[in-house]
C-alpha cells in the first residue's frame, strides 16, 4: 500500500492533525542531523524532534567549564562531505564545547536541516500501530506524528543520572549538574565549591574550577586514569596524514578497530625490553592521544591483565611524581580497574590540580557521603560547608535515552522498557526483535562509545538509510529483525567481550553505575571495522536475520545469525583469506615446510616460561630432536609428553612454541615436544612408532629431565592428537610405561571421511578436506589406513588413561574427535570432552592470537593437573614479572 493512502487511512484512524511523514527521528545532534541529510537526499519526508532549543546533542547539553571532545577534533568530524571538510577548520587539537557546538550548527545551517527539525519537542509516546504499519508518536509540543519508521538518534550519554545522595533538596546553595550547565555559564569566583564525581566531566570540569573558586573539593568515589590532552593545534603529523591523502585516512579510520585510523599494534609485552616498553609508554604519554595510548603501545594490553597491568603501574607511577601529597597521590591511584575498562579520560592540569592550596581531595571510599545538608556535604568523618555544588555524576548511559525516557511499544503491545528489562537485547544494536520499523544510532549492542562516534554514526546512518531505501524500492513496508539473529547478535556480543577486560570493571558501559540497572556490557567490543563488515554481510546475504513484508511482494525472511565464528576466529580467517593463498597441499610438502615455517614466524613469540632447551632422545632408528619446555616453578614437575599438528608431514618440535609455553604456564607441567620423523620422507607407521618410543624413553628418564618419575601425560594436537591417542593404546599393549593422562586436542583418529563436519567444514576454515586427504595420502597407504596405530578408533578403547577431548565446531576433524571421545567413555574410559563453539582447528594452538581459546586452554590445563593428581590452581611463577607487582590488585586473581 502507498504510503499516502496508509497515511490518509491513519490520520482519520488516530489523529486528523498527526504529521504524516516517511520517518521520524529523535535528536537533533551529530546522528540526527546526518540522518535528516541522507533521508532527505533519499526522498524520505522526515522530521527530526529535538527536546533542546537548538541543534547538537550532547554538545548543545554539556557546556560545563572545560568541557571538549577527547578524540582529535580532525577524526570527531563528519566525513561524508569532501566540500564540508574543506569548508571548516578546527582550531584545536580537541575542540571545545562552544566550537563543536558551532561547527554542528554549520552543519545544519549548511544542508538546511533546521526546516525539517522540530525543537524543544519531546516525544512522550511512541506506539507501533500494527494495522496501518506505522509509528504513532505524541509529543508535548504541538501535533502528534505519523511515521513508517521511527528512529532514535538520541547518544549514548544523554540522560543523566540522578544524584543518588539523600539530601540534595535540603541544600541551599547553588546545585548543577555537569551534563545540565547553563547556558550563561555559572560564576564560581570567590565561592566555596564541591565537585562530585570524576569521570570525564570531573576531570575536564575541576582544573578550571579550582582556577574560579575560593576552595574546590573534589569527593572523589572511583578514582580514574586520566592522560594529558597536551592540546593545541592538530599535531601536524596526523595533519599531513589527512591532509596527503584525506580519502584513504577517512578509510582506514572507517575498518580501524576504533574509528581512529591507527594500525592494529602487533607486539606484543613479553617481547619488548623494560626500557622499550617504558619508551613506548612514555611516547604515548607525550602524545596526549587516548585512542593511541589505548591501542598502540603492545598488542595484549586491552586482552591480557597482565600486559595491561603495566600500563596501569607507569600511570601511577606519573600520578605519583606530579601530585606533592603522597596520600592524595595514593588516593587518586585507580587500582580497581584495568586500564581502559573503564573510560580513561583526557586532562588538562588535572593531576597538579591537587598541588593547589584551594583544593582537596575527599576519598569516598574511606569517608561515604552520609547526606547533604542545607549547608554542605557530610561524610562518614566530616562536614564540608560549600555555597556551590556540582554534579558530575554521569549518566544513565546506552539505554537510558531509550528505554526510560518515552514508553516505546512494538508489536503486540509489548513494551521496551519490559523487553529489555534483564539488559538490553538488539540485532546489530541498530533493531530489535518486535519492534518493527525501529531503528536506533549507536543503540547498545553497536561500537558507539567505544569507538570514534562520528565514524560510528555515519557508518550506522549510511547503513540504515540504504537499507531504508532499498527495502522502499522493492516494495516492502515493514523490516524487523528475527529472535535467531537477535539471539546471534547477543551470543555475539558476549563472545567479543570474553575477549576484552571490560568484564573487570564496574562502570557505565556495563550499567553498573546505575542502582538497581541490569549489568550487561552495553557496547559491542569487537571493533569498528570489524563491525561494518558484519553489517555489510547481512546485506549481502540477503538482509540476514530480517523479516521482510509489504502489501504487494511476498514476505520474505532469510533467518539465521550472521557470526557464528568466535570474534578473533573470524578475524584470522578474513586474513587469511585476504592473503589469497595458493592451497598449502599445492605446494609439495617441502614447499608447505618453508610455507609453515613462514607463517609461524609471523606469529607472537611464546611467553617467557622457566627455560627452554633443545635435546635428542634415542629413536627406533636414529636419534630424534626434542624441545623441552620448563616452568618457572621450582620442580620436579609432572611430565608430558607433547606431539606437534601437521598432518604427519608439517611442523617439527618447535613448531607449537606458542602453544607449549602457554601450557606450562598453566599447568606448571615439564613439556617436551618430540621431533618425530615426518611423511612423505618417512611413511606410516613411523610418527606412531616414533611417538611411542619417545615416550618410553621420556619416561624413563623423567628424572633426568627434571621431572617427577613416572608416569607421565601425553598430549598432542591434529596429527600429533592422533599420536598420542595411538600412543596410549600402544603403551596399553605393550606393557607401558604407564600415562596418568591424555590431552587430544582435535585429533585425527579415523579414515573416513563421511561424517558431517568433513562436509561442513570442507573449505573456509583453513584446515581443509582437501589438505587432509593430501595429509593422509603421503603418510598412509590406503590398505594400512584402518591400523589402530593411525586410525585409534578402529583399535580396542578401553583400558585407556583418562582423557580430555578437544573439539571445534568449525573442523573437518570435529566429529572423529567426537566419535572417540564417546568410544572411549562407552567403554568405561574416564573421558571429558570440551566442544568448542565457534572455534577452528587452530584456535588453541595460535595461543596468544585466538584469545577466546584461553578459557579452553584453563580447561585443558585443569585436566592435566588432575590427571597429575595436582590441584587445579597453579603458580605460573611469572606473575611479578618487569618488576610490576601490585599485591591486593582486585584483577591479579583474574589473569587471561
Ligand atoms: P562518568 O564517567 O559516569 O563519571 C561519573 C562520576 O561520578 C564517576 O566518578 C562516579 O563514580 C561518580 N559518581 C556517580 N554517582 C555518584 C554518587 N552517588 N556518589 C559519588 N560519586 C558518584 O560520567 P561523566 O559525565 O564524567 O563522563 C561520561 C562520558 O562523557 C565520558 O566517559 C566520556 O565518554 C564523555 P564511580 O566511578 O561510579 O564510582
């Protein structure tokens, strides 16, 4: 049905005087006022309602003292526009509030958006209105609205949050609130002034109070990480980076992780000196760039506690050598949360604030405020008489300008605020399942906060207008997103942020600085570029995980969830992927040696453990090479006995490094890895009857290695999976030595290559059938391929050591792992098995890269220990390595 025919069949059906446009949209900052720009330039009639009285959000709200963006002004632009960024010029590195507020009014007045935009009108009521397909809106100023589409451009930080403290009517001095100032501006000269809270706003706000006011202090809750600004005019390295090539800066910012075009950082801590992780530190703290200093340093500083930690201790060691008072300087050290868990700010004179005579610093961990009185502020040991306070206390961030500010009803009645009542639940961040024709612009669930938000904005902008537009031209009426890819999205949402160390701090984006809110980390993690190539693949396939109908098209729904991948998984194989390569089995296997021993040099260096040394054992026909890993633990150490992947052809002792050492560490076990012969060279069955051999003779001589006698474990991944299941089995047989464990992590065990994940995982995954068939045909002929000693699921399965059985979802080889798994449980094997969801065949042995394997690495880990008979806690023995230990540290126990 047109959409004048449903608008006149609506407005009689609700209101003769509703304004019957294409799309409403909330907000009037940077995302409305792009949005009013593309949707007017894709025919849409729209209008924009705007609670404030003018154009620019959170920069028309937020004019306290100080207050700037914390993203270099040149990257917090629109970009859509050539002619627009060469038609305004920043004056500052870090623009001011008044200067962003001009620049969006430019905007404005530049594309002539004021016309479509209604201020100071708030919308009170938006309801779908399922017969006529269309939002029915009412405001509190003049006519209510009818729309197809309906959506919220209302940021991320716009509903502040109440104070929270008893008492705030009683006070008779002057109350404000950071993200409410008045636009006249406040006179703080000569008085006695309290700032709660030090957040950004604090932290921008409290230099220049303290430069106004008689006294200042600060009651201080959480303390914060805060960083120079050194602002100024735009440094003019990145000018030149702009301005040579402003298209290709714009594109790098857009596939960035963070919407801020900086590469992605590739070495990693344990690899860098003492002196040069202390001068890459202090360059970034030179800079006075967050979005460096929270990407650039080493590649595990926003993964891994312990590379983060020693960001934290250089921070505070800077905190103490500008801050006089130690106690104050103790008292302003963060040591609740990793560095960037948490919003780290960017500061002007922040620090040396608290050298001044006229301020002080009230630590609320140690004095609550107990009320505020007619005359000031009362904590747990004292009293403050104040004449002014402020209010710097955040806001009820990512839902709370959705959910609470105007009932918002879907279909079938159902309320949003009731949807999202256990955290907020999105597809993309962008919809939500009934809600049809509900669009939001960095809604939770998107990069938003997380991410240079103007780069966010027009990439969600963009996205849905085209969308919008396409789904017009075909006909459809209605778009809603299904509870499957919802559902997606959110397991999504929680596999990225297994990734980051949000999960360690209590803060807005998980919604834990809100009473009685629901903590769910609001933010998508997984990065800008990353996000937009999602965005882009439901597109292409079809607008995945979207139900689509109109009156005069068949309704049309391809379901299903759009990243299936563990986050890191997908970003390996992209890469790979984007590296084109020739197939590995089309390189004759020493070309696949070479090719190997390329890619793994590539790789992040193993992390440091006790030692490391290379050694030969007495084969059945020679000596064969051993790389033995050592804890830093005193010993003796259970031993295992560790075979390498690579089809019985790849690898050699060395070639899991990144893999063993993470292993030692966690299980604080003796590794050593066999260099058993390799196909074609040397066919089946010598890798099993090397294997076997190797383990007789480690375990004979344990002692010797350093370890603890008898019995040992035996691990091994892929092939090397294959040789320590064979290698039980033959010890079985054999009479020893006895194994007190097995580790098979995604095991080759049989010769068939019917079962279903050959299928599903034929190709895209890496390890693919072909190579495997190529595997099995230079190492095994068919006629030996059903022998135990190649294919152990063929052989007897009882009697074995127990065994913990690593599975991935996305592997040729899943389901043979699977089916042994299984035999040996059915024939009274003590077996636990760990399926991986969303895992490759490489996951846990690119250590360090795939960081969602570390949770599967504790496992297998724990399971060595039992088998050992240990507890499963262990030492790694390294935890105050460069000197950085902070005992008590809350994050300490929570290591990666
Ligand atoms: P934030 O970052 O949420 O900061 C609010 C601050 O107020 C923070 O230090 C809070 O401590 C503190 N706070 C909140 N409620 C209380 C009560 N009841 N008592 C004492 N202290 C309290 O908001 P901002 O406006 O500074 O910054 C928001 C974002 O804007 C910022 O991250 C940038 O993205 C721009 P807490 O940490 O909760 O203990």
């Amino acid at each position: 049905m047109p959409d004048a025919m449903v608008a006149a069949r609506d407005s009689k059906a609700a209101s003769g005087t509703a304004q019957q446009v294409d799309v409403a949209v909330v907000g009037a900052g940077f995302a409305g006022l792009y949005l009013l720009h593309r949707l007017r330039k894709a025919g849409f009639t729209t209008v924009a309602l705007e609670e404030a009285g003018d154009v620019g959000g959170t920069w028309y709200w937020n004019r306290y003292p100080g207050a700037r963006c914390d993203i270099q002004t040149i990257d917090y632009s629109y970009t859509f526009d050539p002619e627009l960024e060469t038609a305004w010029t920043w004056s500052e590195k870090y623009a001011t509030q008044p200067e962003i507020l001009r620049y969006l009014g430019f905007v404005a007045d530049r594309y002539d958006l004021r016309r479509d935009i209604r201020f100071k009108t708030k919308v009170t009521e938006a309801k779908w209105d399922e017969a006529a397909e269309r939002w029915q809106l009412a405001t509190d100023n003049g006519a209510r609205i009818s729309c197809r589409h309906y959506i919220m451009a209302t940021g991320c930080l716009s509903a502040p949050k109440p104070p929270e403290i008893d008492g705030v009517k009683e006070f008779g001095g002057e109350v404000y609130f950071t993200g409410r100032w008045p636009h006249g501006g406040v006179n703080l000269a000569g008085k006695r002034v309290a700032v709660i809270g030090t957040g950004s706003s604090g932290i921008q706000s409290i230099p220049l109070i303290a430069e106004q006011a008689a006294h200042l202090t600060v009651f201080q809750r959480t303390p914060n990480f805060a960083l120079p600004a050194h602002n100024g005019p735009s440094p003019s390295d990145r000018m030149s980076l702009l301005q040579g090539d402003r298209a290709a800066y714009r594109e790098q910012a857009r596939q960035s992780m963070a919407g801020v075009p900086y590469p992605q950082q590739t070495a990693v801590s344990w690899q860098l000196s003492d002196a040069e992780l202390r001068a890459r530190f202090e360059e970034a703290w030179g800079k006075g760039d967050l979005v460096y200093i929270l990407t650039q340093l080493w590649a595990d500083q926003g993964v891994d506690v312990d590379g983060n930690k020693l960001i934290c201790d250089l921070i505070r060691e800077k905190i103490g050598t500008i801050v006089k008072d130690p106690e104050t300087a103790a008292a302003l050290m963060p040591h609740d949360h990793p560095f960037g868990a948490k919003r780290p700010c960017l500061d002007t004179n922040y620090y040396a604030t608290y050298n001044r005579p006229n301020v002080t610093l009230v630590n609320l961990r140690q004095e609550p405020i107990k009320a505020i009185t007619a005359d000031g502020i009362t904590t747990g040991k004292r009293s403050f008489d104040v004449d002014v306070i402020v209010f710097a206390t955040g806001f009820d961030a990512m839902t709370g300008a959705i959910r609470a500010v105007h009932p918002i009803t879907g279909r079938g009645g159902k309320s949003l605020y009731d949807v999202w009542a256990q955290g907020p639940q999105t597809y993309l961040g962008l919809t939500v399942e009934g809600f049809p024709n509900f669009f939001m612009i960095t809604g939770p669930g998107s990069p938003s906060v997380l991410s240079n938000m103007a780069v966010s904005i027009e990439q969600h902008v963009d996205w849905v207008v085209d969308r919008l537009k396409a789904l017009r031209d075909a006909g459809f009426t209605t778009v809603e997103p299904t509870e499957t890819a919802q559902a997606g999205w959110g397991q999504h949402m929680a596999d990225c942020a297994t990734l980051t160390l949000h999960r360690l701090a209590n803060t807005w984006y998980t919604g834990a600085n809100v009473p009685g809110k629901v903590h769910a980390l609001m933010p998508y993690t997984g990065g800008v570029g990353p996000y937009r190539s999602i965005c882009d693949e439901v597109t292409s396939r079809g607008m995945l995980g979207f139900k689509l109908t109109g009156p005069d098209v068949a309704a049309q729904c391809n379901d299903g969830e759009v990243v299936r991948l563990q986050p890191d998984v997908r970003l390996v194989l992209n890469l790979l992927g984007q590296l084109n390569l020739p197939p590995i089995e089309s390189m004759g296997a020493l070309g696949a040696r070479a090719f190997v021993d390329e890619f793994n040099k590539g790789r992040p260096a193993g992390r440091p453990i006790g030692a490391v040394t290379d050694g030969t054992l007495p084969g059945t026909d020679g000596p064969l090479p051993y790389r033995l890993y050592r804890p830093a633990t005193p010993g003796p150490h259970p031993v295992v006995v560790y075979f390498h992947g690579g089809g019985w052809v790849l690898g050699d002792e060395q070639s899991d490094d990144p893999f063993c050492r993470d292993m030692v560490r966690r299980t604080g076990m003796i590794f050593v890895s066999v260099g058993y012969r390799h196909a074609p060279e040397h066919r089946f069955p010598t890798a099993a009857e090397d294997g076997y051999a190797a383990t007789r003779w480690i375990a004979e001589h344990a002692a010797e290695l350093g370890g603890q006698p008898s019995p040992v474990l035996v691990a091994g991944w892929s092939a090397g999976g294959n040789i320590a299941a064979v290698t039980c089995q033959l010890a079985r047989d054999r009479g020893g030595p006895e194994i007190a464990g097995q580790l098979l992590v995604c095991p080759v065990t049989d010769c068939t290559f019917d079962r279903p994940s050959y299928n599903d995982n034929a190709t895209g995954y890496f390890l693919t059938r072909s190579l495997m068939y190529w595997f099995w045909d230079l190492y095994c002929s068919p006629a030996d391929r059903t022998d135990p000693r190649v294919s152990p699921l063929r052989g007897k399965v009882s009697g074995l050591p127990p065994a913990f059985v690593v599975t991935c979802e996305f592997d040729p080889l899943r389901d043979e792992g699977i089916a042994y798994a299984d035999a040996m449980a059915a024939a009274g094997v003590p077996v636990e098995q760990l399926k991986a969801r969303g895992h490759f065949h490489s996951s846990f042995t690119m250590a360090d890269v795939i960081i969602t394997g570390v949770s599967g690495r504790v496992q297998m880990a724990e399971a060595l220990r039992r088998f050992a008979g240990l507890p499963p806690e262990v030492r790694r023995g390294d935890e105050n390595s460069h000197g950085h230990a902070s005992p008590g540290h809350k994050i300490a126990a929570a290591a990666s």
